[in-house]
C-alpha cells in the first residue's frame, strides 16, 4: 500500500525493491498505530530493549555493534562526475564506478527482511525551505529514530506533491554490519544517499548529516540558500523583543550547552529567556524582506550522552525523559533506566555496560574502564525541550542578527570579536579551527581546521563553499547578519580556563546583540572589533573574572596573531589550492589587509 501517486516516487521505490529483494515492503505512514507494532516487534526480536516505563515513559535502549558506534569518515564518499568538484576535503570517486561497486553489494540485500519506506520532511511541513526525502531501510530502529529526527509519514508527501521530482533518494541496508564493505555515499547530481553495512545512527538515519548537511549544502549552492552545521537560538529580552542567532563550532566546543543554555541568575531576574530553535542544523534563506531567516530542518536531537548532566546541561537532560531512544549507554539492571559517565557520580552497581555484559558498575568504573560508549547517544523529541522556541514550527524561519563561529584555542583568539564586514566574516569562517584535547589524541595542542565546522559535511568543493558565502553576503546586502567569533577556552598560564562558560555565555551573546542593535561602541584593533572591557556585564562573577583576567580574555597578541596568518596562508596554499580547493580571490585579500594591520 502506498502513500503517494507520485510516479518519481513509486518509480524509484520499485527499482528499490526489485534491487534488494525484500520479502515485504512497509509503507511507512507516521501513525502513533503503526509505529506502536514496530516497537512491539522490535522489543519482540531484541532490537530493542524496553526501559522503565515509569520513570522514562515511552523509552527505548538499543545497542550497535562494537564495530559500529560513530560516522565514518574515512568510508564516506562525495561522488560528482568531476573530482574537482567535490574538492580536497571529501573522499571522491566516479559516480558511475560507484554505481557498479555497491550495486552487487545491495543485490538482494534484504532477502528475509522486511523493506520499510519512509517519506520524511526536512523542516516544518508546508515550509517554503523545507524539502522531502524517502528513505528505504532494512532497520526498525531507523524507522523509530527517523520518527524523532524528521516530519515523517504520509503528511511529509504534502510538500512534494503528486508531480515533483525535488526528492532525496535513500537507500540503507545494515546488511552484514561489517566494517569492511561499510559506505556511506552522497550523488549530489542524482540527488541520492546510499548507506551499506552500519547500523549507527549518523551513517544509518539519512535525513541528518547526509541530506541535512552534504546534499543540502550543495543544493543549497544551486538554489541560493545556505545549509550549515549551526544551531540556532533565540534571546528574549526584557522589552519581550527577541533576536535570534546561528553558532558554528567544531565537536567539543560546547554547541548543544549554547543551544540550550540557561542565562545566570542576574539576567533571568532582568526576565531574559532563551529559546532553543535547533542544536545542530540551520537552513538558511533570504526572506520577502531582505533578511536572511533560519529554520531547523530536524524534529529532534541527536545528542552526545556522556557528560550530560543536571549542571552541564540541564534543557538535555530533560528532554530525554520521555520517548527517547538511547544508543549505547549503560543500564541499570535494578530498574530499567540509564546512565552513563558524568551523569551523576553514582555508576550503578548491578549494571550492563554498552557492549552488553553484565558488570558491578563501580569496580568496572574504577578500573578505568567506560560503561557507556563515549559517543553513546539519545535521541529525544524537539518538542520536550523546555526551552524549545514557540518559533520552532513557523514554517517561514527565524530571522537572524547574528551568526558566530568558534573554536577551542588556548591563547590566540580574545573571548569574542566582530567581523568588519560580511567578507572579512566569511574569513573568519574558513579559518575556524580547534586545538586537539589529550581525549582525541596523543599530541596536545595540534591545530585542526574545520572550516565553518562543516569540514566533513561540505557536498562539494570548500573553495567553491565560500564563495557562495560570498554571494549570498552580496545578496543580502545591508540585511546580512553581523558575524563573531568566541573562544570559551582561553586558558591562563597555568592551563586553566579563564571565562567560567555554560550559562555565563549569555554575557557574551549580550554584547553581541547589542553591537547588532548599534548601542554598544567597540574598539578596532588588527583582527575585528572587540568589546570594551566595560562593556562586558560580570555582574555576580567579579571574583571569579578580574579586570586583570578580562584584560587577558581580551587582549590580541600581535605576535600570535602574526604566526595565526602564516599558518592560514599555509592552510590555504598548502592543504587547499594545491590539492584542488579554488580559494577565492575576496579571501586571499582579506588574509593580506590583516597582515598588513598586524605589521
């Protein structure tokens, strides 16, 4: 039974089954019904694993294989018909040649299996920047999570309609789950995902990076709008005005606490509120009014479990009370519920750690040994956030004051600067990096570029990435948001950080939004503007932030500064137009006038 006339659907869903040769095809039509079956089914089988009804009503545990517990990169493939245009950040291969390798591997796939097929919207239904994609899977666990993540069911139709061609192909099987044939494959020019051989998350559950982000961002080139790995949030302010902001930084810099983050007590008694709109993904377009605005194409979160906690990130943990489905995590055999490291520092003694055996969690934790994965993962409903933006379904975006990039650096970067201008910002982007932790690596310190955060999820050629920045600045026009960089991680002599971070973040966004407003002057140094130190409200952390520390938080050394444009002029040399990447003219001279400022 299918849930659509449209003939490029049906036409594409029967080269599907005839391909991987399904025993039974499942239209899947988002019914509360109908999912109810699956998750019967799926605790039937031990897909899943109920947990304590009670104290997480409508929760659901499910657990990868060892093998299979984080995205791939080193399996993920851009393939467009020239190499060049999927540039030096991706892993390339013809499209055509492509074809013929994984086609064998898909040839009746899903023999025994059962073929579900879900129509799924990206971004609220009847949003003229939402978009449609059809995922067919052999994983119920997909089906469950893609409820969470996406608009999925027969509505998501809606939006295509029954003559469109303007959808998302996507194919996965987990087939053997072995790592050896594991792919992850974007056709940007055919508008089509293949996912083989993984049952995790950001491989498996197509409408996130791979639509959201690498597919997205090169439709996004063509159609003249913008797919970035940004959250989005909105800060209501005492007058009941609110303005809305977009934040890019690399993993482990503290994006999901800023999404949700939860201003200190001063400015809440003021009546300051923040909202979340998205932890993850923005898309973002021109408005009637020249202003840019921002949806988030997602439904939900995806989040890292570990180091979530009630002090952390209070709006996260909350949200997985309810309906939530945990990948990886431990559980606690008493009653059914969950935990994993820095929850609490309570690990349950009678306890099953991700892989599945059972342990004393205190000993095994004592041992230095994980219970649950470290990128163990939730995935909760958008809509149980108790700071979820009342804008959050408005089908035509939040307009947007501000877009801030950040990175974790230890001494170059001040706590925040303005940008000059909207190219001088789109510099600043491209050279968003952060310093690798002892956690990632056993050298400290290394600089790894991420450019805009999206180094891994950019659909085609960086160079060609930033200069649709550039066009869509020049499109904008006046209406362009105003563009920052922070860096929470400035650390003093002694290697400790000088700004306390979380929810003191909102100091920041404070200042940010009232230089977008024109009501705070600012002092023009080599690299952007940065605040006056009376200009920052340390309002209840004067202790802990002296004049002196500010000074350090804000203080741009020339040297550093110095050997910071050098290391760029080598990233973009070296690391992008050697290897392909076309580096625009605009940001070659943005490089030059910084330099020749510092000199």
């Amino acid at each position: 039974m299918s849930l659509t006339k449209n003939p490029n659907v049906l036409k594409w869903v029967d080269e599907m089954v005839a391909l991987t040769k399904p025993d039974k095809v499942v239209w899947i039509d988002g019914s509360e019904e109908q999912l109810n079956e699956l998750r019967k089914e799926a605790i039937a089988t031990g897909e899943m694993i109920e947990l304590n009804q009670e104290k997480l009503p409508g929760c659901l545990y499910h657990r990868t294989q060892p093998n299979d517990v984080a995205r791939v990169e080193d399996r993920t493939f851009i393939c467009t018909k020239k190499k060049e245009d999927a540039g030096p950040t991706n892993n390339w291969m013809d499209p055509q040649e492509m074809y013929a390798k994984l086609t064998p591997m898909y040839d009746g796939v899903m023999k025994g299996r059962t073929m579900y097929v879900i129509p799924y919207s990206m971004g609220p239904i009847g949003s003229p920047l939402a978009k449609v994609g059809v995922e067919v899977t052999d994983s119920i666990y997909v089906v469950l999570n893609m409820d969470i993540m996406t608009r999925m069911g027969v509505k998501a139709f809606e939006n295509l309609g029954d003559t469109s061609d303007d959808f998302v192909r996507c194919l996965h099987s987990k087939a053997d789950v072995d790592p050896e044939g594991r792919y992850i494959v974007q056709f940007p020019e055919d508008n089509a995902i293949w996912s083989i051989n993984s049952a995790y998350g950001g491989n498996v559950l197509l409408g996130k990076k791979c639509f959201a982000l690498r597919i997205a961002s090169f439709q996004g080139k063509n159609e003249g709008w913008m797919a970035e790995h940004m959250l989005i949030l909105g800060v209501k302010k005492p007058n009941g005005e609110v303005k809305y902001i977009t934040a890019a930084f690399p993993s482990a810099c503290g994006k999901t606490n800023l999404a949700m983050l939860i201003p200190p007590e001063g400015y809440k008694k003021d009546g300051y509120e923040v909202f979340t709109v998205g932890d993850d993904i923005a898309w973002m377009k021109q408005g009637d009014d020249g202003r840019l605005y921002a949806i988030n194409p997602e439904n939900g979160f995806f989040g890292v479990a570990p180091g979530t906690n009630e002090k952390s990130n209070y709006n996260a943990l909350a949200t997985t009370r309810k309906n939530t489905i945990f990948t990886n995590v431990a559980i606690n055999n008493d009653d059914m519920t969950v935990w994993w490291e820095k929850l609490d520092k309570n690990p349950p003694v009678n306890a099953t750690e991700w892989k599945g055996a059972k342990v004393n969690g205190v000993e095994y934790t004592a041992e230095g040994n994980n219970l649950a994965h470290p990128n163990s993962r939730f995935t909760a409903p958008a809509i149980n956030c108790p700071c979820i933006s009342p804008e959050f379904d408005n089908p035509q975006g939040v307009p947007i004051s501000a877009i801030i990039f950040g990175g974790r650096r230890a001494s170059t970067t001040p706590l925040v600067y303005q940008s000059f201008d909207w190219t001088h910002g789109t510099y600043i982007g491209s050279a968003v990096s952060s310093e690798t932790t002892a956690a990632a690596t056993g050298a400290v310190g290394v600089l790894r570029h991420d450019p805009m955060a999206m180094k891994p999820f950019i659909g085609y050629n960086v160079g060609d990435y930033w200069a649709h920045w550039l066009e869509m600045g020049e499109k904008l026009g006046e209406n362009a948001p105003k563009i920052f960089n922070v860096n929470w991680f400035k650390q003093d002599e002694n290697g400790n950080f000088m700004w306390p971070g979380f929810g003191d973040n909102m100091r920041v966004l404070d200042w940010i939004i009232k230089r977008c407003e024109g009501t705070v002057d600012a002092v023009e140094t080599p690299i952007g503007f940065l605040p006056k130190a009376e200009d920052i409200n340390l309002n209840g952390i004067e202790d802990e932030v002296t004049p002196e520390i500010l000074d350090k938080l804000l203080a741009v050394d020339k040297d550093l500064w110095k050997k910071e444009i050098a290391e760029m002029r080598r990233y973009y040399n070296e690391d992008i137009s050697a290897k392909g990447g076309r580096v625009p003219e605009a940001l070659m001279e943005e490089l030059n006038k910084i330099e020749s400022k510092l000199n």
